[in-house]
C-alpha cells in the first residue's frame, strides 16, 4: 500500500448515475488514481477554500479510475456536504486526501462474486474492473430499480434484485448469493471469493452464507470518520476482539473477523 | 542599502519546556504522530502532544463516536489507548525519533493513577513534558471529574508535579461555573503552563429516529464554533494567573492562532482542523509567522496579551 498524498483536485465532471440523486463526481487527481486500489477511499473537503461550515472531510469509497489520472466517486445527495459537492462546476478544486485504508485482497485465481447493497456498488465496481477478464459476477441489489446506477460498461455477469421487484428478482442481494453459493461445486469453494459491500444487515447475512458454504468473504464497512487516517479513532470499533479502526485497518475487513 | 527584516523569533518557553515555535498539535487529534508521517512535516512542528495515555488500556465508547455539527463536531472517543505499557513500547520509539517537543497526555480514574503515570513517564527517552487531562467530557470517572473542582484539580497537579521532574502542563475544561478559580489553584500546584480549554459538553439528536447521533449520546464539542469560548477562556486566566497559558480551540487558521496570542496564550495548540487538512498546524505556523513580520514584531513573545481592552 503506498503512503497517502494530499492534493488539490479539480472537478471534471459531476453527473447523476441513477434517478434517485445518487451522482458521480469525476475528479483530476493524477497521484492518488495511479496508488489507488479497489477498496480503499478518500477524504474529500466538502467545497473548495476551506468551507468552515460544513466543517469536516468526507469519506468517499473510490468508485473507478477511468484513467491514470482521474477518479470517480459515487454518492447520494442527502445532507449539506455532498449537496455542496454535486453543485460544484468543473474547474472547481477540492482539497482530497488519499488513497486510505485497506482495500480488497482477492485471490490470484478462481471464481469471485461482488456484493452490492445500495451504494456498495461504489468500491465494488473498481474491483469489477481490476478483476476483468476473470470469472466474476456482480450481485448488486437496492430498495428500487431507481435507486440502482447502471453497470454498463462493466465486463461481468451481472444479476439484480430489488425490494420492490421493480428489476432483477425481488427480495434482498444476499438471495442472489445464496442460489450462487448452492450453485457452487465443493470443489470450487476453497478457491471462491466474495466482495459485499452495503448495509451491515445483509454484510452479516453474506458472511453467515459465505461461512456456512467454506468460502473466503470481504466486507467493506463504512463509519463515520474525522480524520481518516487513523488517528482520531472516531471510527474504532471492536472487530476480531480488539478495537479497530475502520479508516486504517479497514475499511476492508475478513467477513469472519467482522461476523464470527 | 536596507536589510531584509529578520525572521520574527518564534521560540516559546512554558516554563520548563522550551520550544521552537509556539504551535503545537492537540491531544487526540494527532494519534502518535505517526499517523502523519509523510502528510506532515512533523519536526516543524512546535509539539506533538499525544492521545491520553491512562495506566491500563481503554477501549473507547460504542459507536458513532463522531458527528458533524454547525462549524465543528461532537465526539465521544471515550480515551481509548493502549494503555502506559503498550505506549512505551510501541508509540515512543517513533515519537522519540522526531525533532519536536514529545508532549504526553497523561489521565486517570485516581490522583494515585496520575502520579503512577507521572512518575513512570519520568524515566522515558524523548518524553519532554506531561499535560495532564482532567477535562475529558466522555468517560464517566476521573476525567473532568477532577477537573470541574478547584481542590480536586489542584491536588492532581500538584500529585503529578511531585511524581516527576518533567515540565507539567495541566488542561483545563471549560465546562464549570469559575474556570479562574480552578486555573489559580492549578497554577498555584507550580505547574509548568495551563492549556486552554478542552471541549464543551455538547449532544445533537436525529430527529428521524429520535436518538442521540452520538454513541454515548453525549459528547465534546470542538471546532469553529467554539473559538469565541477558548479565546474568553484565555483572556480572563492569563489575566489571573502568573503561569504560561497555551490557547486550545477553533484554531483552523493563522489569524485564530494571532486572536487566542492576543487574548493571552503563549502557545496554541491546532485540534480539529487536522482532521480537515493534515498540515493545518504548520499552515497556522507560517501564517503567524508572517503576520508578526507584518507588525514588525521581532518575536511571537512580544504579541501575547495585546489585546486592548
């Protein structure tokens, strides 16, 4: 993992990703996009020149690197710092401070499956991209079908599911996961690996499923953060018997640690 | 041909402890500094002053345990650390390494626990100087229980003093009735510099769900909105007591650090504002710098208490 940087990135782009005011902000930022691995995020200043109101970072997963040089993040619009971030016109430059924390450690080889919950699409389409060209499937479930940003572009299976069955199957993500892992030959699960992301209900879900089948989960936790970078201890929790931070030891953890 | 203006002198002392230039890191705001290391220049800075450091190792309070409020934020940490031993042996060896001031924050549950503390820090390689916590707003025992009596706080400064021959300074919480009472008897324990203040009790609820938006419903407020508070804070001590204040609070930039000078403090500490921009205390630092050079100034010494009133 290498060391964090802190820059001064511009806006490229802010663009909605799905009817229900969830947007992706595009950003230059040349030394954090080349470091950055599926899993890690960033801290971002809520407005360019120093806002003293709202007063702290934000934590965001990195949702794609396009390109060498530029970053995408993903969010929904629901309180003053990341309205004032949709609101900014390319040109703006915002204060980012990254790639942090601990990202998703997949194996060399054998069958993946990512997880998404909502906005856990975010850190999960990164790894989709890194792992292209391998046998990976997205499982990606939300509340409606407004609610889910698209995956075009992304080169894997992707299956649905929403609450209201308005696309994909109806019924939770984690019944996506099960029919996979039933699926799945004994053979084959020492080798699986499984990606979630999204509300902590169905992170637990997934890890009683991934454990109960013998296969090797990861789950990307969020908290609410002040510094990211391990020293407020703001986001310590106890995982594995032991507090850890979310920020420095996550925000990827070992499924079994998280849910034993 | 004229000379370029000297460099304004930046060196402090507070009592014993002398430092190169009056900006300092908050107590729980900075980890073990090594957190930093490669965001910030660390040895530019004047002090490190560590998280709170406590005999045994605390787990902390249950989440959230951070929450974002007008100009500032509420925490509720809870002291988590790893405990006297742990520190020792895996927190000093980098911050003895650095070129700054160690300042270690020490804090206990009984006057005996600071003065163990005191006295087991006394022995310790690049520890330069103790401040002691009795203002903690978030755990239940010791903390700002000692800290919101002038007899109780006078007695563990004087504990400590008497533990140890490194230089003491002793922080202070803005949460009671007479902060001048309480800081004339701390400063009366011969301590080294009082610093001012820690965070004020605060709460914020979510309306939605009816409940506290802090795990421990209750937390410390810090940032922005507190300044006006810390700086009166300074003022009205520094005015009262012999001993050198340090000026904590709503310190994001240059002209707050210049403000909290004026009202008193000798030195300042940077907190929350690292949590927005990791070098915010080294931005702090050039700007003061500047801004004395502008007032043609040749030492920070020289602005302390000109505020006229």
């Amino acid at each position: 993992m290498s060391a964090p940087v802190q820059i001064q990135a511009e806006v490229l782009l802010v663009e909605p990703r799905a009817r229900q005011r969830i947007v992706c902000l595009r950003l230059h930022a040349p030394a954090v996009a080349r470091a950055a691995r599926p899993g890690q995020f960033v801290m971002l200043a809520p407005g360019p020149a120093e806002p003293l109101d709202p007063f702290l970072n934000r934590p965001f997963s990195i949702h794609r690197v396009p390109d060498e040089d530029s970053l995408e993040l993903l969010f929904a619009v629901v309180g003053r710092g990341t309205a004032r971030l949709a609101a900014q016109p390319p040109g703006a430059t915002l204060r980012l401070l990254g790639p942090l924390g601990r990202g998703f450690d997949p194996p060399a080889e054998g069958p993946v499956w990512l997880l998404a919950g909502g906005l856990g699409i975010a850190p999960l389409r990164f790894l989709g991209e890194r792992l292209a060209g391998r046998p990976v499937r997205l499982l990606y479930g939300a509340g409606t079908a407004e609610a889910l940003v698209s995956t075009a572009g992304l080169a894997c299976r992707v299956e649905l599911a929403t609450d209201d069955g308005t696309a994909g199957r109806r019924g939770p993500a984690t019944e996506l996961l099960a029919a996979a892992l039933a699926e799945l030959p004994e053979a084959e699960r020492a080798r699986a690996y499984v990606a979630a992301c999204g509300p902590e209900p169905m992170l637990a879900a997934a890890a009683g499923l991934c454990r109960r089948a013998g296969v090797r989960a990861e789950v990307s936790l969020e908290a609410h953060m002040a510094c990211g970078t391990g020293a407020c201890m703001g986001c310590a929790r106890p995982i594995g018997g032991r507090p850890q931070r979310v920020c420095a030891e996550g925000p990827v953890f070992d499924a079994r640690e998280v849910y034993p | 041909m004229s000379q370029p203006p000297a460099r304004p002198d930046m060196r402090v002392t507070l009592g014993r402890l002398a430092l190169e230039n009056p900006v300092m890191v908050a107590s729980g705001t900075f980890g073990w500094a090594h957190e930093y290391q490669g965001l910030v220049r660390l040895d530019a800075l004047g002090a490190v002053v560590t998280k709170g450091v406590s005999l045994a190792p605390r787990l902390g309070n249950p989440q959230p345990r951070i929450a974002e409020t007008p100009a500032g934020m509420l925490n509720s940490i809870g002291l988590q650390n790893p405990g006297l031993e742990a520190f020792v042996a895996e927190k000093m060896p980098f911050l003895r390494g650095l070129r700054t001031a160690v300042v270690v924050n020490i804090l206990g549950d009984t006057v005996e626990e600071y003065a163990r503390l005191a006295a087991a820090l006394d022995g310790v390689d690049g520890v330069d100087a103790l401040e002691v916590n009795i203002s903690c707003p978030n755990v239940r025992a010791g903390g700002i229980a000692f800290g919101s009596d002038a007899g109780a706080a006078a007695e563990v400064a004087a504990a400590v003093r008497a533990a140890t021959r490194l230089p003491v300074l002793v922080k202070l919480s803005p949460n009671v009735t007479d902060l001048v009472a309480i800081a004339s008897r701390v400063a009366a324990a011969g301590v080294d510099g009082l610093v001012l203040i820690n965070t004020l009790r605060g709460m914020a609820i979510d309306v939605w769900t009816g409940r506290p938006r802090l795990g421990n419903a209750i937390g410390g407020l810090s940032g922005p909105a507190i300044r006006p508070v810390a700086v009166r804070a300074v003022f009205e001590v520094s005015r009262a007591v012999e001993v050198p204040v340090v000026g904590c609070g709503g310190i994001t930039g240059w002209a707050d650090a210049a403000e909290h000078v004026r009202a008193g403090a000798t030195a300042v500490q940077v907190g929350s504002a690292t949590f927005r921009d990791p070098a915010a205390a080294l931005g702090v630092l050039e700007g003061l710098e500047r801004f004395l050079g502008e007032l043609g100034l040749g030492s920070c010494r020289e602005l302390v208490g000109t505020v006229q009133v």
